[in-house]
C-alpha cells in the first residue's frame, strides 16, 4: 500500500524519472572538458567534473554512479593530454583527489541503497501490522454505509497508536474509535489489545455503559503489567463508543475523554453532538458502570464522521489549524469513502505534506429508507428462490 508521503515526493520530483540525471552527468562531463580544452591555459575548470558523479548519485545506485566517476577521472585525464600536462604533479593530484571523491561518493551510495532496503523492510513489516491490526471495515453493515482512513504522521511508518474497529451485532452495529497516547511499539502494543477487546466484548454486552467497563478493565490489566515505572499513570486510551440501532434513527454514544464526531445532515448542515465524557481508559477513574449514554438523532442521509485529534490539531506552515467542521461540510453529501479521500487530500494540502500526529476517520451513513427497502425485498426475493422484483 503506497503512502500520501510517497505520492507526495513523486509529485514533487517528476524529473527524477527514468534514467535523467546519468544522462545530465556525462553531459556534464563532456561540456567541462570541451569547454576546458578550448579555454585559455589559465582558465582550469577539470576539478568541477566531482560534479558529475555527485549528481549521478541523487538518484542511482553504486554501480551507475561508479561509472560516471571512471569517465570523471578519463575526462581530467584527457584535458591533461591535451594540454600537455599529463605527466605533471599538478594534475596527477588532480586525478588521485577526482578518484577519491568519486570512490567516496559510491561508497556513500552503497550505504544509502542499503538504508532504502532497511527502510523498504520495515515498512512492509509496518503494513502487514497494519492489515493484522486495523482490519479494513466493511463498506456495508445492515443499513450502514462506512469507510475508514488511516494516516501515519511517520513517513517509515503505517501504523500508530490510533485506532477503529466495527462489529456487527444482533440489533445493530457497534462501533470504536481511539487515540493511545504516546507513539512506537509500546503505543502498539496498546492499540492492538484494545481492539481486541473491543472485538470479542462488542458482542458480550448488553449496554455501551457495560462495555466501557469491560474495555477499562482490558486496559488497566495490559498497563498493570507492560506500563513501565517511569510512566506509571501517564498511560491512557481516549475512545469512543457508537452503537447505532437497526430499527430506530438514532446514535448511541459514549466517550471516554474522545473528542466528539461531526453530524453531517442534507444541504451540509453540520453539527458537533454535546456529549458526557467520562476519563480515558487506564487511569483508573472510569465509571465503574461504564458512563453516560449520549443519545443523537441519526437519519437516512445523514454522515457521521469520527476521528482522533490528529486532524483538529494539524497546521499549516503559518500555524494555522485545520477548520474540519468547514471543511468537511463542503462534502457533507458525497459517499463515505468519496468524502474521506477529499478531507485527506485536503488535509494534506493544509499542511504542506507532513502530519503531526497521526490521523484515523471514519465515515457512517445511513442509507436512504427506499434503498434499503429494495435491497430488503431483492434479498428477500433470493431468498425464496425468485428473481429480483421489477
């Protein structure tokens, strides 16, 4: 899976395709020594050709850049020869110093394409946690429309400490979004046992306010254990809960010190819900009933957008905040995965290409009524072995 960063650089550097800068060095190579051969004998322009296996490097590997520095070192040669200086000291301390640089050169090369392996290595490492770990949500679940963005701040990195999940229960759906303060492997290591948690517990609970409680615990054992001393009582996992009944317009919300979801009704009506919230998990003032349910209409056509504080919190280069509720109202009518890729890519935009934090959005529908109940009777008609109604 590429990354916004790749794409970025590859927008930002289209003249580095193909073969360009070897082709750049040799003419190079050549013009200097042209242009030294014809000048006056005063004029010495021989030690600008280390520019040519230099360049050569921006791009290529050892090999390539090995060999603009021989034609390099022949090309300051042959300006000696032609100038009837070959045999003297002067320019054979030109020549041993033009062979040393370009020698140093492809070594830093060498170690540069060896980093690129690591880098590549880890990043593939990162992406399969990422497939382990934040499953890809379903784009359908009952009469629910959702999609799902996650940005890594980290160009190295495809995974962090935020965090979504959805389950699907008897009456309805169920769903997380998280933010595991801190970053790197301990971060995780968090996020990982939240989910899971909040995988199997999503369908043992009758109530939000019951699985809270079940999530709260989850963690507080998890930082019981891996918590390290000098951090004790500074770890905690803000998260929100949804549960979104089948047979009612409604949402049901609890949060756990998570920030509130933007409602996105028809002609981009955008409100912000006022919800309770309860303290994060893990710090071991959680309710232990669980929280407040916070209640909030919820109707065909109507966009539920969730996301960690990464997004309220990026800048652009002024200093700026991001306006998402603005923003976001802008495609307040477009499909949940249409409307995640125009505030990512704005997103972007805003910040001139580097996050600060990490990033994780959710997108919820709710489908029109008419299309779910032709969806209902196509199924139904299967079902019974006819054939979809006219």
């Amino acid at each position: 899976m590429g990354s916004w960063q790749e794409r970025f650089v590859t927008r930002a550097r289209p003249w580095q395709s193909g073969h360009a800068l070897p082709l750049v060095a040799i003419a190079l190579v050549v013009l200097i020594t042209v242009v030294d051969i014809v000048s006056p004998s005063d004029i010495v322009l021989g030690p600008l050709l280390v520019i040519a296996p230099a360049i050569t490097a921006w791009s290529e590997g050892p090999w390539t850049t090995g060999g603009v520095g021989i034609a390099a070192v022949a090309a300051q040669a042959l300006i000696g020869w032609r100038s009837g200086v070959l045999s003297s000291r002067s320019l054979l301390v030109q020549v041993i110093a033009l062979a040393l640089l370009s020698a140093l050169v492809v070594a830093l090369a060498l170690v540069r394409d060896r980093r690129r392996r690591e880098l590549a290595q880890v990043r593939s490492v990162a992406e399969a946690a990422q497939r382990v770990l934040l499953w890809p949500l379903p784009e359908r679940m009952g009469s629910l429309q959702l999609a799902s963005r996650y940005v890594a701040a980290e160009d190295e990195a495809s995974i962090g400490g935020d965090l979504y999940a959805a389950a699907r229960t008897e009456h309805g759906a169920r769903v997380l979004i998280g933010d595991v303060r801190g970053k790197g492997l301990p971060a995780i290591g968090e996020a990982a046992l939240l989910l899971g948690a909040f995988r199997e517990a999503a369908h043992h609970h009758t109530g939000l306010p019951a699985l809270a409680a079940s999530l709260e615990r989850s963690v507080t054992r998890y930082l019981a254990d891996f918590e390290p001393e000098e951090e004790s009582g500074e770890r905690f996992v803000t998260a929100l809960l949804l549960e979104i009944p089948d047979d009612a317009p409604i949402v049901r919300m609890t949060s756990c010190g998570h920030v509130a979801p933007l409602l996105l009704g028809p002609e981009r009506r955008v409100s912000v819900p006022e919800l309770s919230p309860a303290p994060p998990l893990g710090v071991g003032l959680t309710d232990p009933d669980g929280g407040v349910v916070d209640e909030v209409p919820f109707g065909a056509e109507d966009t539920l957008v969730l996301y960690t504080d990464g997004v309220v919190e990026a800048r652009d280069p002024r200093g700026v905040f991001y306006p998402f509720a603005q923003r976001a109202a802008r495609w307040a009518g477009c499909p949940p995965g249409a409307l995640l890729d125009h505030v990512q890519r704005d997103l972007v935009a805003h910040t001139g290409g580097r996050l600060g934090d990490d990033v994780a959005l959710i997108a919820i529908r709710r489908a029109p009524a008419a299309r779910e109940a032709r969806t209902g009777a196509r199924t139904r008609a299967v079902r019974h072995g006819g054939g979809p109604p006219g």
